[in-house]
C-alpha cells in the first residue's frame, strides 16, 4: 500500500494500517518472498553525527534492493560550513531519489523536507528515531507477538519516545519508567492516547517490568550529552537492566545499541538468551529496506 506521505521523520506521519503494511513488507523482504529492486535510485546519507547500524543498514539495504547510498558526513559536504541547510535541501532534491539524515536538531530535519523535491527520512534526531522503532515492531511479532506488553526503562530519549507512539499504533501496551526530571516530552503521551494508549510514567522500573514480556532500555548518556555523566549516573541508580531488575519474570530484552554495559544494562543480560538485541539490529536494515520501497518502487 503506497504511503500516504512523501517524507518520514516521526513515526506518526504514518498511519497505523500504513505501519502494518511496512513491518509486513519487511518481514516478506527478510523471508525472500519478495524481491523488490531500487534499480538506479540514489539515496544520500548526511551524517552529522557517526553511527554502525544506520550507516551500514542503510548502505547495505539500498544495495540489495540494486540501488545506491552515498555517504555524506560533516566534511564531505557544505553542511555546517556556512550554506543555509535550505539551499543543501534544495541542491540534493535534484540529485537523489531520497535523502537520510541522522541530525543532532529535530527542525534541521524539517528544514530538509521542506526544501528537499524527495523523500527525507529521519535517521534520527534529538526527538525521534522512527526508523528503529520499525525495526523494534518487527522484533517484537516476530519474536514475542503484537499481543505483547512492553516496559520502557530508563531515559525519555528519542527512541524511546517514537517506540511509545510506534507501539500506540501497532496496538502494543506500553508502560514507562523514567527517573525524575529525565522523562518523556508529555506530548509524546498524547500522541500515543490518540492512538488509544493511556500510559501513567512512573519512576519505579520495578513496578513495570514486574508483568513485561519486553524489557527495553537504551543508553543513558547519549552522544553531546558527555558533560552531563556524572549527573546522571546518579540520577538512573536503580534502573539499569540487571539480573535483580528481572528476576521472576520471563522477559525478554530490547536495545538499540550501542549499549554501554555496566551502566544502563549488564554485561550478563546483554549475552543472555534474553536479549534479542541482535534481532533488532538485523532488523534495522529489513524495515528500512521496506520504508525505501513504499517510498521509491514503481510498483
């Protein structure tokens, strides 16, 4: 079903039928049963921040679908460097079929859409991180079935907060734990209600993953954030993923990566059949292969 948009920088721009269809797709392409081509497309991928899984998820899934990615980071191109973002927009719009951006700022992404004449994915910035959260819908009915309960434990970040509106849409329950002061943007919770969710945040992780059949967690810390370590190491005590956090219960584990282990997850959870961390990383390439499609094939 083709995509009732043209850009894709929060989950929601997607409908909950359209978000069926895509971890659909991406589970067909994973299993081989369709094998849609991207013959002479061009994606460009501007990075002002690196990355393992989205450079190489991305890279590797347009080359399978027989297309091409270019690598753009800080000093390959005019970004930063005194061009208004507008005018980078405007000049790659008319080079390539799409464009990713992993970007510190949420509006430099808009900026892009606005300007650009293609398709602007969200590779992630400081608010979302749609993308990963496709792949984390995947994970989870593969793995655990869409009837799941899932306790988010840990920072408010941008995964976390396109998962809570994601898992709205797919009509997963969610349940969230945060510590004081480093909770969700509550608009976050009111996308979700729209979506029939009604999540309470608390700040006792234990209370939430007690009855979760997906504990999901990512880093604390996250990059640009370095000055701040100190403090919020002692903020999250008590919220790392750990042997006590999960015992009597059956949970699975989630995390984006990278995972910085001895802090917001343990190094034994992390290597333990619990954990379907390389389930999700996998799946980054197969829902974004799927998004690429929807948004490029002549179909």
């Amino acid at each position: 079903m083709p995509l009732d948009t043209t850009d894709f920088l929060d989950i929601d721009d997607v409908t909950p039928a359209e978000l069926d269809a895509l971890v659909d797709r991406a589970a067909a392409l994973k299993a081989g049963g369709v094998d849609p081509q991207l013959r002479d497309r061009t994606l460009g991928m501007i990075f002002e921040k690196p990355s393992t899984r989205t450079r190489v998820s991305f890279e590797t899934g347009m080359s399978r679908l027989g297309g091409h990615a270019m690598f753009l980071g800080p000093d390959d191109i005019q970004l930063g460097h005194g061009e208004p973002l507008r005018d980078t927009a405007r000049v790659l719009g008319r080079y390539v079929d799409a464009v990713m951006a992993r970007l510190f700022d949420h509006a430099d992404a808009e900026v892009l859409a606005e300007h650009a004449d293609c398709p602007v994915i969200n590779g992630l910035t400081d608010e979302a991180h749609p993308c990963q959260t496709l792949a984390d819908l995947l994970t989870i009915r593969e793995s655990v079935g869409s009837d799941a309960t899932v306790a988010w434990v840990g920072d408010g970040n941008n995964v976390g907060q396109s998962f809570v509106v994601g898992a709205a849409m797919a009509g997963i329950d969610v349940s969230v734990a945060t510590p004081a002061g480093y909770g969700m943007d509550p608009a976050v919770f009111d996308r979700a209600a729209a979506f029939g969710a009604d999540i309470e945040p608390t700040t006792d992780p234990a209370h939430v993953v007690a009855d979760a059949d997906v504990v999901y967690t990512d880093v604390w810390i996250s990059m640009g954030q370095e000055a701040e370590r100190e403090e919020k190491l002692a903020a999250f005590d008590g919220f790392q993923v750990n042997a006590d956090l999960l015992a009597g219960t059956d949970a699975s584990v989630m995390h984006c990566l990278p995972a910085h282990r001895g802090e917001e997850i343990t190094n034994d959870v992390l290597e333990s059949d619990r954990a379907l961390v390389w389930d999700q990383a996998e799946n980054r390439m197969h829902a974004q292969n799927a998004l690429l499609v929807e948004l490029l094939a002549d179909e």
